[in-house]
C-alpha cells in the first residue's frame, strides 16, 4: 500500500506447473533452501522462503502445482540517501547561494 512507503513490504508467490506432464511423469519434492533468496539495495527479504506443493485435477489426470513464497521489505535507509539527502543539500545550497549573492552585490 502507497500510505506506508517507505515501510511497506510484499509478499510475493510464483506457482509453477507442467502443462505437459502428469503427477506421475514429475515429482515435485519440497526441500529447506536456505540463502535462496536475496535482497538488494531497496529492498531485503524478512521471511524465509516457503514452499507448498499442492495436487489438482486437469482433463482427467492429477497433476502438481510447486507455490514458491517470498516476502520482502523495503529498505527505508536507502530512500534515504537517494532522494531525502539530496534534496536537503540541494536546498541548503539554493538558501546558501541567495545570501551569497546578495552580500557579492557592490555598490558604486
């Protein structure tokens, strides 16, 4: 949700089946992978990854479904340093630069 950037976070799940191939042609195994999931400068994973395999029924033949989740946060640091210092220094030197250059006028 917009209302709590640049705290909010998203939980994302891939589901992956075969279109092709039956329960009993691939067997989906569901294993502990950890480090399977990185973050990067904007945003760091807070949950580990999970995964669920569930079984569904498509023109007569069982088939599975593998349903990756990740979660993610934002990371608020680095809105930071991107956009909230530059401004500041931006506008510390257009205040700056004002005084400056009405103190440089001369007067002949």
């Amino acid at each position: 949700r917009v209302e709590y950037f640049p705290f909010d976070s998203q939980t994302c799940k891939l589901r992956h089946t075969s279109p092709i191939a039956s329960s009993d042609e691939i067997r989906l195994v569901v294993g502990d992978m950890p480090g399977a999931v990185y973050g990067n400068a904007e945003w760091v994973p807070f949950k580990p990854l999970s995964m669920e395999v569930t079984s569904y029924e498509e023109s007569g033949e069982q088939r599975d479904e593998l349903i990756l989740s990740f979660s993610f946060s934002r990371n608020f640091v680095y809105y930071l340093i991107v956009s909230v210092v530059p401004y500041m220094i931006l506008s510390l030197l257009s205040v700056a630069g004002a005084f400056k250059a009405e103190a440089a006028t001369e007067i002949v």
